[in-house]
C-alpha cells in the first residue's frame, strides 16, 4: 500500500510499523530515541508537534504478545518520552493510548495543544483533531516547528 508522510513523501509499505523501524517510510526528523526492542519517533502521518509515537521493532500486533523484556522496555520509554515532553514544555497534557487495531503494535503519546480548545477534550475527538491538523497544518510554518520539537527531544533524551 502506499503511504504519505507529512512532509508529502510517498512509500510503499506493507506494514506501517515495519517499515517505520526499518527505515524504509521515514519519520520527519528521524528517531528521537531508541532502545532494544522501541523506537521513539514523532507520528510521521499527522502533523501535530510533540505528537509521539513508540513502535516496537519486533512485529506483532497485541500488548499481550510483548515479552517480559519487552514489557519493562516500554513501561521505561513511555516515562521517558512523557518525561522529555515534559521538559520541553510542562504544560502540555498528554493522552497515552496503546494502538492494537493496526498490524504493528505501537503507542500513541498525543499532545493536547492550545489550538485544539475548539474540540472536546476527550478520546473520541482524538480522530477529528488528526483529520483536522492532516488538513489545515501541513504548512512550512508547522512543519519547521514540528521538526524543531524533534530536535529539541533528542537533545532532552541524551540528558
């Protein structure tokens, strides 16, 4: 299938995940940090900054399927990206959600920005605010301050 990223570069992937941590569908900005068995990187597809994203590096699709190293590996990084979110900007309330309804097991950290106030601030306007930022934010402007936040992150994630 074909896949876009956010800066409009398109990648025949058949497993989005895969193709994330193998590198061959490229996430705007690269990795921001990586451990044995996780790839933290910002959502390639949906331009919101500090929209992270950790995929696992081992294909499999369901939280239960993780093995105890796997486990301990991601409870850790999901701290870590909370905690260099955090540093970077401590008033931003993030929404964790494990994703298990696409092939490739991941886990969504999404931010809760000022501009998103015109939506509820709930799980089921999460979907809208992605389809509305897809539409509205995959200007130069966002997208320079997208990559800056990366940058910034990979700097808080060598601290």
């Amino acid at each position: 299938m074909i896949r876009k990223n956010f800066l409009g570069k398109e990648f025949e992937v058949e497993c989005v995940g895969c193709s994330i941590v193998e590198e061959t569908f490229e996430t705007p900005g690269g990795f921001i940090f990586q451990t044995n068995h996780f790839v933290l990187h910002q959502d390639p597809e949906i331009p919101i900054e500090g929209f992270f994203c950790i995929s696992s590096k081992r294909h499999f699709k369901y939280y239960h399927e993780m093995n105890s190293d796997e486990q301990i590996e991601l409870s850790t990084l999901i701290f870590r990206a909370r905690e260099i979110a955090c540093k970077m900007n401590p008033t931003i309330e993030y929404t964790i959600i494990i994703e298990e309804r696409s092939q490739h097991f991941h886990v969504w950290l999404f931010p809760r920005l000022e501009w998103m106030s015109e939506f509820p601030n709930s799980l089921s306007s999460i979907r809208d605010i992605m389809k509305y930022s897809r539409s509205t934010h995959s200007n130069s402007d966002n997208i320079a301050k997208i990559l800056n936040v990366i940058e910034r992150a990979k700097k808080w994630s060598k601290m």
